[in-house]
C-alpha cells in the first residue's frame, strides 16, 4: 500500500517515476496512533510538499496497478525476459554470472546459500481486507484521510486510505478468532462498527497473513545473492517492507555494474550485506517497537501505556539510518546516509542531472580542476554543506554519501580513495 519519497526517487532512477506517479496516490498526512477511546499517543509525521527526496513523502497504491507499472517498464530492456508462472526448482551449475533471489520469505536462493535466520519476535496474525467503498456515503467521508493504527486492546487495526475508492483495513487475530469464518458478515461488520456498515462498503479481498520480524545473515555466496523478503521481513506496522527491498535494490544494482563491467572486483559484493543489514534492522526494530504498542490487548497494560502519552502526542519520522562499514569512508553521519534530492537551477531535479554515477557537489573553487571519474556539480546543495560545515560531499550511484570534505586537501584525498577502492576493491568489511 505505501511507500515513502527515497522509494520514489528509486523509482526514478528507473525511469519510472512519472509512470508511478499517475497510478499511486502522494500524500503530506502522517500515521495517527490512536488509543480505544480516540486520543492520539502517537504521530508518524507528514511532509508538506515535495520532501528531501524532490517528491512527496508519502504515496498509497493498489499492488496490481504498481506492478502493472514495473512489468510494463521491463519491456524497454531488450535483454530482460520473463517467465511467468514458472517454479525454479533448485539454483546450482549456474550460466550466469549472478543470480539475485528476491524469491520472498521462503526463498529457494537462500537455502541454497544456507543463510543464518536471526529471529527478532514478533510473529502475529492478522486479518487483511480490502474494501470498495462508496464515496456518497456520510460515513465513508467522515474516514480519516491519514493512516490510522487503532491501539484498541479490545481489537487493534490499523486503516488506510489506498485511493479512489479502495480502502485497507488490516484487523489482528484475537484469541478464539476462527479465521475461516472473521469475513461472514455476521461477524465482520460487527468489528467495523466504528468505521462503516454493509450499506457503506463492498468487501474485495481478504486475507490473514502473518506478521514477522526475522532478517538473515549471509545474503550471498560466491555468485547467489538475495534481495528484499528473502533475507529480512518486518511486520508492516511503518510500511516499510518493499522499501526495504527496494533498498537493497538500489544499493546492488549499481554495485553489480560496477563488477560485471569490470570497473570494480566482486569484492565489491561482499560489501552489499554489512551496509544493508543494520538498515534495514533500525525499521524493523522500530516496527518491532510500534508493535508492542499497537498489539497490546491487555487493558491494564492498555491504560498504563495510554498514560504515559498522557501529556501530548508524540512525533516521530521515518529513521534515516547510515549503512553499516562497506563501501564509504569510516566516519560518523552523515556519511553512510542518503543525501536529499534538490531541484537544479535549470529544473531539473539532481539525479536526473547525475545519471547512474558518482558525484561531487561543492564549492565552485574546490571543484575547480578536479579530476575525478564523477559528475562534478558545483553550488549544488549549498544549505545542506553549510549546514554539516562541509565543503564538498561524494555521492555514489544510489546517492548515499561515500565521503565529505572540509577543504581540497580532504576532497582529493576521498577521490584518490575512490579510485582506489575501483581499482582493488573495497576490503571485506567485519560484520557488524
Ligand atoms: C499485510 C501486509 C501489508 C504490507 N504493507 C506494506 C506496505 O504498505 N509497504 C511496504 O513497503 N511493504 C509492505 N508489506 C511488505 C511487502 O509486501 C513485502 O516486503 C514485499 O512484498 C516483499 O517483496 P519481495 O519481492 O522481496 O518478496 P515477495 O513479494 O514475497 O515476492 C517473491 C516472489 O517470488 C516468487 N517465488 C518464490 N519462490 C519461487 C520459485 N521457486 N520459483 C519461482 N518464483 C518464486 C513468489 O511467487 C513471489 O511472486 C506488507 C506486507 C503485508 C503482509
């Protein structure tokens, strides 16, 4: 249903953004926590406007339609083929030089590559179902138009506006639920009270599904790699399971490039899983945390927890971790962390201008007769250098920053490391 503004951004980098735009719905309304009785303990923020990235921080889509999108997308690939409705059996004797399993929670990839399951312990069901509604309906207009987490011991659910006329509402399995019968009108529409009734809405789909919280250790070996559910899965309390995947995306893509090109040794791959796991733990450990607030079903724990946001609603955004040692320089953030996305003088927005490579932004007299193998623009991004008291930042293909410079001395120093680390690749990093 949702995905945030670097999601997007990563769209774009895919030529797809446009596309996209026009079929999922951009939102500036945040995530309300709100308590049995109505009171917010809780606030995921919005963002007014285009956010960091150059476009809305929040955007709600219908699964079908965004992967109608990508499919489609594909067909601009000549060298892209794909097999619907085919079972890979098992992955060994390989052709290719590299095969990425994005084959989700039960892959088949990462058994092959016998990766090590940490389980972080959450495991929950819940009852997903999307509903048709009618937009003449008073109660259907009376529907909050940010997310709703319900943190009602009684029954939590969480409510979301999809788009058009489609609305989500996820509802948690309850002691003595029989989840074959939750969706017989006799016992659904009672636990929608609150919100609708059977004059308000049609039901489209529903499912239960089960929520967990595990990542992986050992996302490749030798030519197999993994990507997105296979090797972490988060309960969607933030929403944030596809980005995640979209992520690791991002950060391999240009990685694999870079290899199968020849510019940098596979060494390069080994640094995909030390950079992307601590990430991708802060989301799930802090949907692990929403969790627990939203889950609980004790009304004495209930009432202790609506005490302690008695004095006001708190706020709170989507993390913006670093990415664990790999392939950066070793220093405290920002270095390690996504670097925003301005809008150029001539409009364009800053990665159109960059394409798939490295860049260096910073004063006009740092850049000045720089050699690099890398877009050099300068004056861009100014309010964000000042800001971190830094004159020139390096940006890698998917944008997150590799090194910052307080002078041209440290600038050509994190450019000569740069070539470097293509010429012999980045060093094995420890495991975080
Ligand atoms: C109720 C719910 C709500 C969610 N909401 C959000 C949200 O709002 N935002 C968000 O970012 N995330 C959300 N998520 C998480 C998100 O759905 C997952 O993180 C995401 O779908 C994972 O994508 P994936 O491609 O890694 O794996 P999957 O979506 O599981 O896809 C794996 C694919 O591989 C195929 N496959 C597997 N094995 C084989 C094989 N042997 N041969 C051939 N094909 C194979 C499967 O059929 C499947 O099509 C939600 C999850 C749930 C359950």
């Amino acid at each position: 249903m949702h995905f945030d503004g670097e999601v997007m951004r990563i769209f774009q980098s895919a030529g797809l953004a446009e596309k996209i735009g026009n079929v999922a719905r951009a939102s500036s309304r945040g995530m309300h926590f709100v308590n049995g009785e109505g009171r917010t303990l809780m606030v995921r923020r919005g963002i007014d406007g285009p956010g960091p990235h150059g476009w809305a921080g929040n955007w709600y889509f219908h699964q079908p339609i965004l992967e109608a999108v990508l499919r489609e997308g594909l067909k601009r690939f000549a060298n892209v083929r794909v097999h619907l409705g085919h079972e890979v059996a098992s992955v060994d004797d390989l052709d290719a030089r590299y095969v990425v399993g994005c084959d989700g929670a039960r892959s088949l990839v990462r058994q092959a590559i016998g990766s090590r399951h940490v389980d972080l312990g959450l495991h929950q069901p819940w009852l997903v179902v999307d509903l048709l509604c009618d937009p003449t309906s008073a109660r259907v207009k009376a529907l909050p138009d940010y997310t709703v987490q319900l943190c009602d011991p009684a029954r939590p659910m969480t409510v979301v506006n999809v788009g058009g006329a489609r609305r989500r509402w996820e509802i948690m399995l309850m002691p003595g639920d029989d989840p074959a019968r939750l969706t017989e009108p006799g016992i659904f529409w009672p636990m929608m009270a609150r919100w609708l009734g059977p004059e308000d809405a049609k039901l489209e789909r529903a499912a239960v599904y089960t929520f967990h919280s595990v990542v992986q250790q050992g996302w490749r070996s030798g030519r197999l790699l993994l990507a997105g559910d296979a090797c972490h899965q988060t309960p969607p309390f933030l929403g944030q399971g596809m980005c995640a995947g979209m992520r690791d995306a991002a950060n391999l893509a240009w990685k694999l490039l870079a290899v199968i090109k020849g510019d940098a040794p596979d060494s390069l791959l080994d640094t995909y899983e030390s950079e992307r796991l601590p990430h991708v733990r802060t989301f799930i450990d802090l949907a692990v945390k929403l969790g627990a607030v939203l889950q609980e079903t004790d009304r004495n724990a209930a009432a202790a927890r609506d005490r302690r946001f008695e004095a006001g609603a708190e706020m709170f955004d989507f993390p913006q971790p670093q990415l664990g040692p790999g392939c950066r320089q070793e220093a405290p953030p920002p270095v390690g962390t996504i670097f925003p996305q301005p809008r150029l003088a001539d409009g364009l927005l800053m990665d159109e201008a960059i394409g798939q490579r490295f860049a260096i932004l910073g004063e006009a007299e740092l850049l000045d007769g720089l050699r690099a193998d890398a877009v050099l623009l300068a004056d861009v991004g100014r309010d964000w250098l000042e800001r971190h008291e830094v004159r020139a930042v390096v940006l890698r293909p998917d944008r997150y920053i590799h090194a910052v410079a307080r002078d041209r001395r440290e600038l050509v120093a994190a450019t000569l490391e740069l070539a470097r680390t293509f010429a012999s690749g980045c060093s094995r990093p420890s495991r975080p």
